[in-house]
C-alpha cells in the first residue's frame, strides 16, 4: 500500500467532508468537524498532529501507522469530574 501525505494549506468542502467521513470511521463519540474547525487545524502552523488510541482498536492503529503517525513513550491521565 503505498501512502502520499501532501500539505494542505487552505480548506474546502472536500477537505472538511474527509475529515468527516474518516472520524466517523474511527470515533463513534467524536463530534463532527465543521469548516471552521478544519481551518484551523491547517493553518494553526503546528508542527504535529497528536492523537490517542486504545491499544485494543488494532485496526485503527495499523491505519495509523500506514499513514505516517509513529507511537510515542506517553502517559495519559484522566481525572474524572463525575466523581
């Protein structure tokens, strides 16, 4: 499978509909991203996109690792406000 990563520098419908229909495939509590929000996500200058996933999706993790995301040493802390 080969894999092409290009640098969007600015959004469009298209762009914004990827994005839907891709999280939707990978979240099932995610909210949907509206233009705005992708606008900012490709302008914003970052030098990373972080994201998180339980080890047990393996298939979302094989996705992401096709796609260029590398696993990082990491912990992750959740203090619950529920309790």
């Amino acid at each position: 499978m080969d894999v092409r990563v290009d640098i969007i520098r600015e959004t469009s419908e298209e762009l914004v509909n990827a994005f839907g229909r891709l999280l939707l495939q990978l979240s099932s509590t995610a909210k949907p991203l509206d233009h705005e929000t992708v606008r900012q996500m490709v302008t914003c200058d970052a030098n990373t996109a972080d994201l998180t996933s339980r080890p047990d999706r393996s298939a979302a993790n094989r996705l992401y690792e096709r796609l260029g995301f590398r696993t990082r040493q990491s912990t992750v802390y959740r203090f619950a406000l529920d309790e």
